[in-house]
C-alpha cells in the first residue's frame, strides 16, 4: 500500500481471522474516529471465508489501510508481527468483532499524553448475549491489585507505546490468556497503567469468541499469571499459601479461610479506588465458595469491617447476598446464581450510566 501514511501517530493494530459477519462494522468505527492521524494495519490469519475479499474492498478505499494478507499463524503471532511493522508511535488495539466509540482515540490518546502513562484502556458496553457496560480500574493501584484476580483491561480496548509492545511482546506460552501475561510483566516492569472511565468500546459476545472456544486452557494459563503476581505483591507467602490462594481464586477448590489474612493485609495498603476492588473480586469469590463454605458470611463481615470503605452500604448488600447463597446452598452452576449476576450486571450499568449523567 504505498499511498499508507507513513509515519503516522497512532496504529491501529486489527488481526482478522474469519470474521466476515462483523469486520466491515469494525473497520468503519475505526475510519470514523475523530482523531485522524492513525494508521489501520489489518493482518489477515489465513481467513477462508469471505473475509479477504471484504478487506481488500476497504483497503482499495482508505489509504490509511495496511492489508497484509497471509497463512494462518495464530493469534499470539499476529500481534507481535503487528507490533513489529507498526509505525505509530502509539498501539491501538481492535478485534474483528468490536466497535469502537467515534471519539475512543481521542480520549484515549489525551489520557496517555497528559498522564504519561504507557497503557491506557476504557469501560466497554457489552453487546450480544448480555447486555452490560464492564468499567476498569482508573489509578495505576486498580490496576495493580486488579492483577491479582484478572485483567485490568479489556484487550482490544487497550491504547500504549509501541515501544513498551515491542519491549514486553506476546508470548504463545500464554496463548488464550497472552494480554493477562503481558500486562502483569508490563507491571512488573514498572510501566505505568490505568482505564479511562468512558465507554471507549462496543464488546460483541458470541459463541465464537476465545474465551467461549478455549477455557480450559485459558483457565490453566491464567492461574500460572495469577500466582506469579500474588507472589511478586505478597512476597512472604510460602508456596502452600500461595497455591491455596489460587486454588479457592482460579478453581473454586477451598475455603474463604484461606484467603481471609491476604486480603486483610492488601486492604491496608492501598487508596480506596483499589480497596474496592479487592472487595469486588472478593465477593465474587465468596459467592462462588457459599454453598460448600459454612464461613462466608463471618469472613466477609470480618473483612468489610476491618478495613474503612465509603460503600459499606454496598458491602453490607453484598453479605446479604452471601447469606442467601449460602442458607438456601445455591452454587454457581444454578440458574438462580446466573440470574443473580445479571441483575447485579444491570444494577451496576444503571449505576454507571447515572454517574455519566451527573459528570
């Protein structure tokens, strides 16, 4: 594509592996960005739908579009092909089955430029299946802790230095879980990293996604992440500790006893921001701990109580919740659980919208 721009300040990095129901949406939301100084560099894995033939529809229209068209490879090597033919100074990060919100280079960019941060993500409204908005930590100390139970961004909501892709790479070890790897090394790194609050994102859930196709195997890699970065906080953990942590965390094996000093301990340590999150996560374990555990309910009032917290209405709420789950011995695989989450989903996009409206 020699009318591409060739030093662009942003690279939209967009691996495409037979995606022909949704890639042009994506594409578009991209070309439609307020921000225009960015390069779209689309690497097509060895599509065999209709798929080639979209793209190069649009790449013949934009000159802003780098098409390379290939085998299949995976997805681990796609993005660090991508990250090594980028020339922004900035990676963005699009899926084939994504929107992006008109303004989210913009914003993102402002954040990152003002902050001098080195990632930078967004909330993402949830379109498909479920219908949510998922908002991320917005301090480096969120992101820190949010490390410790999953990602603290949504992938391909994710903005940074081409220089810190290129330092840190994917790694195919991690394959299903790779941007989990990534950031907690990122971290480990010193790099700086935080969430925008605005939806930058429309997240499509369907059937054909990587987490729906490949949990086990996600599962796995993610606890290894999991516990590397639970040592790396809580260094004085013995191996025992620590394998309990991610057993009860990553596979729902264990008792709320087993976690009860460490989250004590991290509660002290951190602003409130991330304090709430380690509550959040919490109680999601518990949740899934109160049918088999006589103690959730003490363990998390001992845990809301030994900490200061502005939403102890909130956590109040959730022990009665807890207290539900645990005398009527629901678990996590009844539908009267999954209904519960949902609600919760719901409550907390109704609250995210409202705090919108008031900003």
């Amino acid at each position: 594509m020699n009318r591409a721009i060739k030093h662009p300040s942003v690279t939209v990095l967009l691996p495409v592996h037979n995606a022909a129901q949704y890639v042009g949406e994506a594409i578009e939301s991209i070309l439609a960005q307020t921000f225009k100084d960015f390069e779209l560099l689309i690497i097509d894995d060895g599509s065999t739908d209709e798929t080639p033939a979209i793209l190069e529809r649009y790449a013949r229209l934009d000159p802003r579009i780098r098409l390379v068209c290939r085998e299949a490879r995976g997805l681990v090597a796609t993005l660090n092909e991508g990250i090594g033919l980028a020339r922004g100074e900035w990676i963005a990060r699009m899926d084939a089955d994504d929107v992006s919100v008109l303004d989210r280079l913009s914003r993102q960019l402002d954040f990152l430029k003002t902050s001098a941060f080195d990632f930078c993500g967004g909330a993402i409204e949830c379109v498909g299946g479920w219908k949510t908005i998922w908002t991320y930590p917005t301090t480096p100390e969120g992101c820190e802790v949010q490390l410790l139970f999953g990602v603290p961004f949504a992938h391909p909501a994710i903005v940074g230095r081409r220089t810190a892709f290129a330092q840190l790479g994917y790694r195919s070890e991690f394959m299903h879980c790779e941007d989990y790897d990534l950031w907690q090394r990122a971290w480990a790194e010193g790099m700086r990293m935080a969430n925008v609050p605005q939806v930058v994102l429309r997240y499509r859930i369907h059937s054909g996604q990587v987490t729906t196709l490949h949990r086990l195997e996600q599962a796995h890699a993610t606890n290894i992440v999991r516990e590397r970065h639970w040592r790396a906080l809580l260094s004085f953990l013995s191996d025992d500790k620590s394998m309990r942590i991610i057993d009860v965390i990553g596979r729902g094996h264990g008792r709320s006893d087993d976690l009860l000093p460490a989250l004590k301990h991290l509660l002290c340590r951190y602003p409130p921001e991330a304090k709430e999150i380690i509550l959040f996560n919490s109680f999601r374990v518990f949740a899934r701990l109160a049918k088999q555990d006589s103690q959730v309910l003490r363990n998390w009032i001992s845990l809301i109580t030994a900490t200061q917290t502005r939403l102890l209405g909130r956590n109040l709420g959730r022990a009665s919740v807890l207290f539900l789950l645990s005398a009527l011995g629901i678990d996590k695989q009844s539908s009267i659980y999954v209904s519960m989450r949902r609600a919760g989903a719901v409550i907390n996009s109704i609250i995210y919208w409202l705090k919108s409206k008031i900003k």
